[in-house]
C-alpha cells in the first residue's frame, strides 16, 4: 500500500468519525439542556413562580417564533398534522402535561421527578408499542422494564419512608406524566408525525392560553418575581429545554441513527441530579443515588435491540 492510498483511508476514516462526532455532541448538549430545564423548573418554583408561569415562559416564546412557520405552512390544517391531532399532541406532550409534571416539583425534590419522569415514559412506551403498535418486546427490553420499576421502588420507598403522603402524591404525579409523555410518542410514531413539527405546533397552539393567562393577572405576578429571574427561565424553559434540545437531539438522531441517540435521553436523569446539586446545592441521598443507578441498568437493557 502507498503513501497516497493510505493518505486516502486517513482521510476517508476522518470524515466518517466528524458526523458521528457532531451527534455525540449535540445529543449530549440536549440531554444537558433538558436537565437545566428541571432544575430550572426546581429552582423557579422555589422563588415564588407558579406552574402556570413556568409554563408560559416554556411555550410562549417558542409559539410567538414558530408561529410565522405555522402560518407559512398552512394554519388550516396545522402544517397537515390536523386540528384534532394536533390538540391530542398538546394535551399528552404539551402545556398540560408540562403543568402536571410541574406541579410534581411542588411535593418533592429534583431527583424524585427527575428519574420517575423519564422512567415511566420509557416504561409506558414499552407497553404501548406492545399493546398498540404491535411490536416485539425482547427479552432485554422486558428485564430492562422489570429493572427500571425496581429502580422506582427504590425512590418511592423514600417517600413512604422519609417525605410522606405529599412525597408519594408528587411521585404518582411524575408518574402520570411520565405515561403521558410515552403517550405522546407511541402517537408520533403512529401517526408518522416528526418530532420538530409536533414542537412547532405544539408551541403554536399553546399561544390560545396565553390571553386567559394575562387575564387572570399572571403578567403582573411574574413582573414582581423581577427581571433577572425572568430572564433565567426564559432561557432554561423558553429556549435550552425547549426548541434548542429539540433541533439538538434531532440532528444527532440525523448523525447517530435513533437506537444510537436513545442513549441521551437516559443520560438526563444523572445529569440532572448532577446539576441540582451543583447549582441548586441539593446533594442526591443515598435512596435517590440507589434508585438512579438502578434506573439506568434498566435504560440500557430497554433501549437494547435483542
């Protein structure tokens, strides 16, 4: 083999890796963003926000960009997804779902709602790509299911245990959202709709709240939390968490390929953990450290294709 063959394969190996590189780092950031987003949410509730307040500051900015999109593509048909489509995609993905995992923040702390969330949207999808989309669950998805609940029991225990009935009461809260959200999925995939154009409508469509919000005295509640807390969720809600994941993760799901991307989803959990105990100084106990360490066996065995 000669200098310029092997020059060649150099260069042919070097970009192949750049794609894949690119992915990594995009699916990483998202999964980042997504953990500033609960701390966010953790830390807002904190200050004096409402569930209702982080909300807007989650879909509002991103409707008021998207809108132009919306209206370009056709509002009639919302972009082809459909009226009644797109309000299902709302209530299961959407501000409603938003509201009731943000309501969980209220009865518990950042690492309960931070693994039972996405644990029981893992858990949920499963069961619905079983039961409705006919697909085969193998054995390794099966253990993996079977590890993430046991992993949950380990974080609820601490309720029962340690918080009580308000700890179990936020626990089932995440629950709930967590089935929503798999919900959610299972209808994306059924109804062949992509993930940017669900968020784009989504976000739209969230803009028809927005009149009863200011009605009911939320601009004036939120001025008097101040600007500089403001603009923080406006960043962690409005932008990271929101439309920055969302074009993040689906480039790296363009590089990566979606088993290889349906790791940083999972990544979340620890990070956000990681990242309230940095910025919000909440150190994960020993119950909650167990539980996610447990939930993240049962992730990687659930996103496994054999």
């Amino acid at each position: 083999m000669d200098q310029r063959t092997s020059g060649a394969d150099a260069l042919t190996h070097k970009n192949d890796a750049t794609p894949a590189l690119l992915g990594v780092l995009c699916g990483l950031s998202a999964a980042l963003f997504w953990a500033l987003g609960f701390a966010g949410t953790r830390h807002g509730l904190k200050v004096g926000f409402t569930p209702v307040d982080l909300l807007v500051h989650r879909y509002v900015w991103s409707g008021i960009a998207f809108l132009p999109l919306v209206l370009r593509a056709g509002i009639t048909d919302l972009c082809g997804i459909g009226w009644g489509r797109g309000l299902a995609l709302m209530v299961l993905g959407g501000p409603v779902m938003s509201l009731i995992s943000y309501t969980g923040f209220l009865f518990v702390p950042l690492g309960h709602g931070s693994v039972i969330q996405p644990s029981c949207a893992t858990l949920g999808g499963l069961l619905l790509a079983a039961l409705v989309l006919k697909e085969r669950i193998s054995a390794s998805r099966l253990a993996g299911a079977i590890i993430i609940v046991g992993g949950l029991g380990v974080i609820g225990a601490e309720s029962i245990g340690h918080i009580g009935g308000d700890g179990v009461q936020g626990d089932l809260i995440f629950v709930l959202s967590g089935f929503m959200f798999a919900g959610f999925g299972a209808l994306l995939r059924h109804w062949r709709v992509s993930a940017f154009s669900a968020a784009t409508v989504i976000s739209v469509l969230s803009l028809l709240l927005l009149p009863i919000y200011v009605a009911t005295g939320g601009l004036a509640r939120v001025a008097a939390i101040g600007l500089p807390e403001n603009a923080i969720q406006v960043l962690a809600q409005g932008i990271l968490a929101g439309p920055a994941a969302l074009y993040l993760f689906a480039v790296s799901v363009q590089r990566l390929g979606v088993a290889r991307a349906a790791v940083f989803p999972a990544c979340v959990p620890a990070l956000t953990l990681l990242v309230g105990w940095l910025l919000l100084g909440e150190p994960p106990t020993a119950l909650q450290a167990a539980g996610l360490v447990t939930v993240l066996c049962g992730f990687y065995l659930a996103q496994r294709q054999r």
